[in-house]
C-alpha cells in the first residue's frame, strides 16, 4: 500500500505528459487516445487548462472568488491609476507586466495558447501603459516615445527569444525598425529612392544572412530572422510611401514590382529557406 501513492503520481505525470504530446501535435490523436485509456483508470482526463470549460464547471468556490478579485483588479486599476503618484504607477505597470510575462513563461511547455495569449496581454500593456504614463505626466512625446519604441522592442526581442514566441521578437525588432526610420526621417526626410534604398537593403541582406549562418547554432530565431529580411526587403518603398511626402509617382509600381521579385526568390529558394527556419 506504501506504493501505491506512488505509482498514481506516475501514472498522473505519464498522462501530463500524453496531454503535452497531444497539445503539441508530437503524436497523432489516435495514438494519444490509446495511451490515455492504457493509463487511466478513471476513464477521465484532468484538463491542466485553468480557464477550461470543464475546469471552471468543476471548478470551487475559490476559483470563482479568484476570477472576481482578478477582475475587479483591473478596474480597479484602469479607473485609478491616473490619481496614483508616480513611483506607485511605475511599481504597478512592472507588477503587472511581471505576472503577465512570468505566467507566459510558466504556461509555455504546459499550454501554448495560455502563453501566447499572456504574452500579447503582456506586449499591450507594455506599450499602453507607457503611452499613458507619457500623456498623463505632459513628457516630452519627441523624447520619450522614441524611448518607450526603443525599450519595447529590446524587451520584446528578449523576451521573445526567451519564451521561443516567434512573433513577440518580430515585433521587436519591427520596432527597432520603426526608430531606425523615425530617425533617418527627421534627418534626411528629402531622401531620394536611391538614398532609402541603401537605408534599408543592407539590414534585409544582413538579417537574411544571419538567418542562414544561426539556423544550426541557435534555435528558433532562422525563421525571425529571414520574416524581419523578408520584411526590409520592402522598407524603402515603404518608408517613402508612409514617412516621406514628395514621393515619386513610380513608387507603388515599385512596391508591387519588388513583391513580384521577392515571391519569385522565395519560390526558388524554397528548399533552403525552408530547411533554415524548421531547423
């Protein structure tokens, strides 16, 4: 009898493990299916999703007083924070977008979708409390939201690479983009096509090659890398189009003449790019 204590805490680490392989597509459904009933004798699988159906069905009186206090947190925020001194708006911003990002680091291997959703909840508010912290305290907009784009997206690098979340460290460094273009329009905003192309296809040539040199030693930033490439490729045309006012009239023509080039190389490379960003 000493045992048997044991082996159910085995067995219930073997179907959590089963869930994970379902979740991730590791095994078909079938063969899930099969291991699940080999293993479980209650002929009924715990679901390690909190916010599940069945979970807040089942679920106590705590978890529902849980659920209030957490909403009724965040109105509570939403409707005081602007009467909160400072340091007590900057504490309460971190404290949030620790819990945000700390629990999407905790969900990750144990539901995708949780962390995925924690992770974008996390990004918005980064940026939206910081918005709000500038508009409320009058700051310099010409300072400071260059420094919240900046700081955005080296956290989102960051975390990105950390948490293996592809599109939060894309969206970094579409920021850091974003500044680099900011910056170069307020020196030069009578930039010919010439001078943005020279801007902008460089950093494509540069990332697209960082793609190929990391896809074997560093997992999980190829595929960034080539979409951020993939994405310079375009920029020029862009940046004339959104930043710059006296543009050429040839322009979207060129736009939709290097969208036809660059799906043209993408298709030809197709086998090698593609063995980068699965790698």
């Amino acid at each position: 009898m000493r045992g048997e204590p044991v082996i159910l805490e085995k067995r219930e680490i073997i179907l959590r493990e089963i869930q994970y392989w379902r979740r991730s597509k590791l095994l078909p459904e079938q063969y899930c299916d099969f291991l699940t009933n080999l293993y479980n004798d209650d002929k009924e699988i715990k679901d390690s999703n909190p916010v599940s159906l069945k979970n807040l069905g089942q679920g106590s009186v705590k978890v529902w007083l849980f659920g209030f206090g957490i909403i009724s947190l965040i109105f509570l925020i939403s409707l005081y924070f602007s009467v909160f001194p400072w340091p007590l708006q900057l504490a309460t911003a971190l404290c949030v977008l620790v819990v945000c990002y700390g629990y999407a680091a905790l969900y990750r291997d144990r539901n995708l979708v949780i962390s995925l959703m924690l992770a974008g909840v996390g990004s918005v508010l980064t940026l939206g409390f910081g918005l709000w912290m500038i508009s409320l305290h009058k700051l310099d907009p010409d300072l400071w939201r260059p420094a919240l784009i900046a700081f955005c997206g080296l956290l989102w690098c960051v975390l990105g690479f950390t948490l293996r979340i592809g599109l939060l460290q894309y969206c970094g460094y579409a920021f850091w983009a974003l500044l680099y273009a900011g910056f170069f329009g307020d020196k030069r905003p009578d930039a010919s096509m010439l001078e943005l192309e020279l801007l902008w296809l460089p950093l494509c040539v540069l990332m697209i090659w960082l793609s190929w040199l990391l896809h074997h030693r560093v997992a999980g930033v190829s595929g960034v890398f080539l979409g951020v490439g993939v994405s310079l490729w375009l920029m020029p045309e862009i940046d004339a189009l959104w930043l710059r006012q006296d543009y050429p009239d040839w322009v979207p023509l060129l736009l939709i003449g290097k969208v036809a080039v660059g799906l043209a190389l993408l298709f030809i490379f197709r086998k090698k790019w593609i063995t980068w960003v699965a790698s």
